[in-house]
C-alpha cells in the first residue's frame, strides 16, 4: 500500500466531533478514532514545525501529550495527538486564584522535567504561558502546543520568526538574539511569579524568599545571568524544603493538597494499619501462619488499595495504559486492585483454614 493510500485511509477512520480553536487552516478539532473509539486532538499546523513535533513523536514523558502522528497534507502539516482530560493553568488561575507555594514547586518540578526532555532535543517552546500548560484531573503537569516551538540552530544570530505570548516571552524573542534554553527559562520565572502573585514579576516581584531570588536571575534581560538551563533552575530550587512536596507525588489523598481529601485518607492510613495489625494478632499463631498472613494483609490491604488509588501515579507512566483516556484507565485500575484483593483473600483462607483449622464462615 502507498503512503498516500495509507495516509488516505486513516483520514477515512477519524470522525470530526468539534473545532476547539484556531483559524483556517490552521485549527485545532476534536476527532475520534472510528476503530479503536478514543478521542484524538489534530492540529493542522505550519509545515515547519513538522520537524519539531516528529521529534516530540519520539518523545516519551508523562509531561507531553503523546504524539499518534505527523504528517505533512499539501501546504499544512497534520499532528494528531492524545486528548488529555483537565485544566489549564490559566483557566485555574482564574477559578481559585493565586496558589500556595508549595502546589507552585509542585508544578515547576513537573515542567522542570518536560523542558530538560525537549531541551535534550534541542528543542526550545518558546510559548510557555498559562494557556500552554494543562492540569490533568489525574493532577500531572502537561507542556502543550508547540507550534511556534523551534530547533535551536548553531551560529544563527537571530530566530528568523519574532513570536511568543506578550509577558511570558524573553527580550530575545522580539529579534536581538536567538532563543535557546534560556528563552523557556525566562518565561518559567514569568510564571511562577504570575501563580504566587497574579502579576507579571515588572508590575509586582513576589516577596517570597527564596523564589524572589530565583525568579530574578530567571528574568535577567541578558540571556548569559540566567539559569542556563532546566537542571541549573531544579538545583536553586531544592535549596527549599521539597520534602512535603514530594509526598504530593507519593501518597493517594495528599497530592492535591485539598483538605477534604487528606482528612479522609488519614482515616483510610489508620482503618489499613490497625486492620492489618488485628489480622495478624489474630492469625498469626506460628511463624509460618504469621509470615502468611502479613503477605495475605499486604496484598489484599495495601497493594489493591494502591492499584486502586493510583500510587506513585503508575497509571500515567506504564506504557499500553498511560496512553488510554482516564475513564479507561480508571476501569483497569479497579479491576486490577479487585483481582488483587481476591488472591489475597485466597492466601488467607488457606491460612485460617487449612493451616490453622478454622471453620469457614
């Protein structure tokens, strides 16, 4: 089969739903798979941001949506890519406002991380705004549109293309210099001031220490006093204290810092803990029916309840299932923690009733 047969019988599967934005021909649909059923974002963007986005296509990262194709139609390129359900930063700026400092690094240490993959490429975003960066309801940081993104290019003076949102975008962008990793870090200090303060940091500077500090050097006007590059900014920002933050990462029922949430999963911590330690004073009467049964309590207790409640995220990272939409992944989850449960439950009854004799109720 040709590629243009092939190219001509994807574009026959994929059902148009609603335009999300843009202008023609450059707009963004929703669409979706008529095979498979998922819902696809496509983008028809410039054609010379084809190169950027196939090197995304390689890309593997939690922080990126997964690009499914890119192709180029006549004097358009065509990107599809995952659809991922949640917020941007702008419309959750303006739903709650300004945020605490913590949920701040929070959400810096994410983008740290997708900016250090596409810096690696060579790659610089130059756009990073509120509007390009999404909140997924799983909590998970998502860079977006690349689409005035570029390659950085050796002893290139200057980036043939002056673009980027007004605030967020670097001096060197208006034509001076060209951009490089510098340029995305300019734009990060832009804002973490605007989530700390609801400001840009030339109208009102946070005075909180030490990001006042970090956002300063973040927004040197010479490219040269800036943090040089993703790993340089992470390093200035461990100098605080990220310990609560990690457990963001870590613990269902804390991650999003909503205070409903964490009072009902210290009751769930305590319910786990002294369950467990009753089943095991309780059957537990020799060494060997001990070491069962805290296998038992583990697997049933602890491990279901973290498929279940997506501990560590692992949802988001497992390759085949990160790439489904979350309802999907929802339904695995559950029934993977239920499968769980239930050899644990087998484990234990082979301990109360065949190990230890007890009657089976």
């Amino acid at each position: 089969m040709s590629e243009k047969l092939y190219q001509d019988f994807r574009r026959q599967r994929q059902i148009p739903l609603t335009v999300l934005g843009g202008q023609p021909p450059y707009q963004t649909r929703l669409i979706q798979d008529a095979a498979t059923g998922k819902i696809l974002v496509q983008k028809a963007i410039q054609k010379d941001s084809i190169p950027v986005y196939r090197k995304l296509q390689q890309l593997e990262s939690p922080h990126l949506a997964k690009i499914i194709s890119c192709e180029e139609q006549q004097d358009i390129g065509m990107v599809t890519e995952e659809y991922i359900s949640g917020e941007t930063l702008d419309e959750k700026l303006h739903r709650q406002g300004v945020m605490p400092p913590e949920l701040v690094k929070y959400y810096i240490r994410q983008l740290l991380e997708a900016l250090e993959q596409i810096h690696a490429q060579g790659i610089v975003h130059r756009d990073i705004s509120p509007k390009n960066v999404l909140i997924s309801t799983d909590g998970v940081v998502k860079l977006l549109d690349f689409d005035i993104a570029r390659r950085h290019k050796r002893n290139q003076n200057a980036d043939t293309t002056i673009l980027g949102t007004v605030g967020f975008a670097s001096p060197e962008q208006y034509g001076f210099l060209q951009t490089d990793a510098t340029a995305d870090i300019y734009a990060l200090g832009v804002l973490m001031n605007v989530m700390l303060e609801g400001t840009l940091p030339n109208v009102h500077l946070t005075a909180r220490k030490p990001f006042c500090n970090v956002i300063k050097r973040c927004i040197e006007i010479d490219p040269q006093n800036r943090y040089q590059n993703a790993g340089e900014l992470r390093e200035a920002l461990k100098l605080e204290n990220l310990g609560a933050v990690k457990k963001k990462t870590i613990l269902p029922g804390f991650r999003t810092g909503v205070v409903w949430k964490e009072i009902v999963a210290v009751f769930v911590y305590l319910f786990l803990i002294v369950g467990s330690i009753q089943f095991l004073m309780l059957y537990g009467k020799t060494p060997l029916t001990f070491c069962l049964e805290a296998i038992a309590v583990f697997i049933y207790a602890w491990i279901s309840c973290g498929v279940g409640f997506n501990f560590l995220l692992w949802d988001t990272k497992v390759p085949g299932i990160r790439s489904l939409q979350k309802p999907v992944r929802i339904i695995i989850r559950i029934i993977l923690a239920l499968t769980i449960f239930y050899f644990g439950m087998k484990l234990e009854n082979y301990v109360k009733i065949t190990l230890l004799g007890l009657p089976l109720k």
